[in-house]
C-alpha cells in the first residue's frame, strides 16, 4: 500500500485525503472523556464501541468528534450523509479513468478502515436504511464491509474508529432497530453553560470586541431557557456579521448586533437581546 492506493484482491482502491480542519473542542471535557471511553480497547479481543452523538444542530457534534479523534493523533475522515446517499457512495465508487478504464475509488469510510483512522459519518440520521444496511457488518464484532461494486470485502484496522452525528430534529429517517443497537453508547451534546459559550466565542473570533462577545453570549443564555433552538453557531455568525456591519457602514454596536440578529434568525429573536 502506497499513500494514495491499495491493492485488495487484485481490485486497486484509491484512497480518499484525510480532513485537515481549524477545529477545537472548547469546554464541557467531560463529552470529550465519554467519547475516549466508547473508542478505548480494553484487550486484544476487545473493539472500539461506535458512538452516536446527539443533539440540535449547531451544538458542536462535528467538532467534539474531530477534536477528540485529532487528541489521539489519528487521521480524521468525514463522511457528510444526504437522504441520497447511497451504498457505493458509502463504499466503493467506480469512476471512467482517463484510459477509459474503470477506476475503483475508496469513500473517505472505506479509507479510515484501511488507514486505521477515525471516521465521523456526519448526520447520519438523514440517510435511508438501504444505505445503513451496507455498513451493518462494519458495526459489529466483523467490522468488514463488502462492495458488490467492486466484488471485494476489506477489513477494518484495528486502529479504525467510527462515530455518528445526529441532529435532534424532523427532517431524519428512524434508524432501523438493528442500527440503533450498533451505534452506542448515545452521547448528548445539550447547550454550553454561558462561561463556556463565551470561551467558544473567544476561540472562534479573537479579533472581535469583547463588548460584542458579552452581548451575543448573554442573548443565546436568555434563548436557552426558553429551550429556542438558538445555537453558538447562529451566535458566532452574528458577532461575526454584527462585527462586519459596525467595520464596514459604521453601524453602532447596539444596532449591528440587533440588525444581525434579524438577518441570522428572525425578528421573533430580537425578544432575547438586551
């Protein structure tokens, strides 16, 4: 096996390129010890467990996942699912090479078996049963897939781990039963408290006023006890736009911020701004 292709009986894969992402888990270490705890192997015939981590959209699922993995200095791959998703998208997909051949190309799952990585299969609960189905035998003690594509089963490195994001809301299929017992423990992601929301802030924008910062925490802490799906990710997009609007048209910073709001959720939000 070269870094980009390996050969598995007689069938040449071209592997996918690991994710190379400016992420960082900021607070709540406790998540980030639930997910080492399911990856961790106990004994040579012991396996890392599939965790599945649950929550709103925005909360930071993606980011823990990543974050954690890149901690235990593994290759991170990202597999972001659709409700189009289909098996060979998950596997193996042939391509016409340019002689016209048929060239067999390794999903970025199929390329964290081989490579011993982590791979985080993105939203997971977007993708039908079909799809799920191809990757059951990874899920379990086997830990193998097989691609009717290519006419090929390849085994997963013992080094290979696998989690899930799923975001709690309605646009999702039901995870067959026999997937939802693969995909444990459950790991749930609620809204930061506000010392840690204002450290993801800080993190994600250092060169924005802290005024702004403190304003836009306060907003999203007021918006979580009244259980609006308002996450740190709409905060840092409107400290971002607030910070852009008071640069660029000389907008106040009360005004910016009340306009950015508006323009990232809605009117309705501007009842939690100070």
């Amino acid at each position: 096996m070269d870094g980009n292709k390996v050969e598995i009986d007689n069938v040449t894969l071209h592997l996918s390129h690991p994710d190379e992402l400016p992420m960082k888990w900021v607070g709540q270490r406790e998540l980030v010890m639930q997910l080492l705890a399911a990856w961790l192997v106990l004994s040579p015939k012991d396996f890392p467990l599939n965790p599945r981590l649950l929550g709103k959209p925005g909360v930071g699922k993606t980011t823990l996942a990543y974050s954690t993995a890149r901690e235990l200095g593994q290759e991170v791959y990202i597999f972001q699912a659709t409700m189009d998703t289909r098996p060979e998208d998950l596997l193996i997909t042939p391509v016409v090479s340019s002689h016209s051949g048929i060239k067999y190309v390794a999903s970025p799952v199929v390329t964290a078996m081989i490579r011993g990585g982590v791979l985080i299969l993105d939203e997971g609960n977007r993708m039908s049963e079909k799809s799920w189905a191809s990757l059951a035998p990874l899920l379990d003690n086997r830990r193998y897939i097989e691609s009717l594509v290519a006419g090929i089963k390849v085994n997963a490195s013992p080094e290979f781990k696998f989690c899930a994001t799923m975001n709690d809301d309605a646009s999702t299929f039901e995870l067959p039963e026999y997937i939802h017992s693969r995909l444990q423990p459950q790991i749930f992601i609620d809204f930061p408290e506000k010392e840690d929301e204002l450290l993801i802030l800080k993190e994600n924008l250092p060169f924005l006023d802290s005024q702004i910062l403190d304003y836009v925490v306060n907003f999203l802490q007021r918006a979580h006890r009244k259980d609006e799906p308002y996450t740190v990710r709409d905060g840092i997009n409107i400290a971002r736009y607030a910070g852009k609007l008071m640069k660029s048209r000389s907008y106040p910073v009360d005004e910016a911020l009340r306009k950015a709001i508006t323009q990232i959720l809605k009117d309705e939000a501007l009842v939690y701004a100070i």
